[in-house]
C-alpha cells in the first residue's frame, strides 16, 4: 500500500523567511504533484513532477523530486503572507487515483 | 467557464436519506474520480472511473455508487446517509490515467 507522508505537518514562519516542506512515499512512484488548498476552497495545482531530479519554480516557491530517495521538496523563499495555506503532496495518479499526504498547514506571519 | 464543476456546494440532510452530488468537466477529459475530504483535512481517493471502467478503492461502503451518464459526468450517489458520511467531496478529472487532475469545488455533505 502506498503511503505518502509529510512533515511538518503544520509551520508558522514570519515573513521573509525560508523554508521546506518534505514529502516522503513508500513505493515508487515517478509522478509527484503539489496542490495548495485555501480554507474551503478546491485544490489548486502547483506542480507536476515527472522525472528524478525534476524542479520546477513559480514565484517563490520551488519544488524538486528525488525517485530514488522518494522524496519531494517544496521550498519557500523570502515567504509573504498569500501565501498562507494548505500544501498537499500527492503521488500515483493511475487507476487507483491520488494518495494525498496529511497537508502541511502554512502560516505566514507578518 | 469553470473546467470541473459540482452541484450542490453544500448539502445538509438528515440520517437514513439518499442524496445525489453531481459533477461535470468541461475539459474534454477521459477519467474522472471521487475524493473525500474528512474534518481533519485528510483526502482519499473512493473511485476513478475511465471508459466505464469503475476502480473502486476497497474501503468505500456499497452505499456509495458513481453513477456516469456520459464521459463528462460523473454524479455520486448516496444511499442510507451516517453521521460519518459527513465531509466535503471533490470531484476531479484528468486527460487520462496518470495525468495531471484537476479538481471541483468541493460539495460540503452535513448528515445531521
């Protein structure tokens, strides 16, 4: 059974700052997607991750993949406050759909 | 022109009823899924559904069937509503299996 975890699993940063969120899965996998989630809205795609040692960057926040550790990392940079949300890593996609992480739960800080 | 829709947003119902959500995607897509999203913010994939074949993921209850009156539409169908049944539901679609999804608003289900 795919298991997909992510740490932390909730941050309050200030303004500014950086930092990374990780996202670990059990069996291998080579596509990793990250969504953000604002209080009762949908999901919002971020970032597909097709390949080892794929990284793709939006803004301030970049995302890589490491198949062989199974690991994934979204980075934030010099973070503002819209940036406050939920993150959810995903791995898989085939037949038997997304196996989302728990979602870290972003705070940002003035 | 929203991509991936959802009727109703919220739906409060009592215990013992069956109620129906409905999605449709405007996307030309080819696989759509169910995904339920608990109080905790947990989400879990309950079907996917591709060229009438139905994946079903084995801890959803057979009160629960998808019903898809065509490749844009994928409706779900709830029998003999519980308190646990209480959650938000997502539908999603994607060009295919192994694709990029793309998600609806979500439907807010309340079973008092």
């Amino acid at each position: 059974e795919l298991k997909v975890e992510q740490n932390p699993l909730f941050l309050s940063m200030q303004e500014g700052k950086n930092y990374t969120i990780y996202c670990n899965y059990s069996t291998t996998s080579d596509r990793l997607y990250w969504y953000r989630q604002d209080p009762g809205k949908s999901l919002e795609s971020l970032f597909v991750l097709l390949s080892n040692g794929a990284v793709k960057q939006e803004g301030r926040l970049m995302a890589s993949l490491d198949t062989k550790a199974r690991l994934s990392t979204l980075h934030i940079t010099a973070a503002v406050h819209d940036l406050s949300a939920t993150y959810f890593c995903a791995v898989g996609g085939g037949a038997d759909g997304l196996t989302f992480g728990k979602g870290t739960h972003l705070i940002i800080q003035p | 022109d929203t991509a991936v829709s959802q009727t109703p947003k919220y739906l409060v119902t009592q215990m013992g009823n069956d109620k129906s959500i409905k999605c449709e995607q405007n996307l030309g897509h080819d696989t759509m899924y169910w995904y339920k999203q608990d109080s905790k913010k947990f989400l879990k994939i309950m079907f996917s559904y591709n060229n009438k074949e139905l994946i079903i993921n084995e801890t959803v209850p057979n009160r629960f069937s998808p019903k898809s009156p065509d490749k844009a539409h994928l409706n779900l169908h709830i029998n003999s509503l519980e308190l646990g049944d209480s959650a938000v539901y997502f539908c999603a679609s994607s060009q295919d299996r192994g694709r990029e999804q793309f998600f609806g608003p979500g439907t807010r289900l309340t079973v008092l």
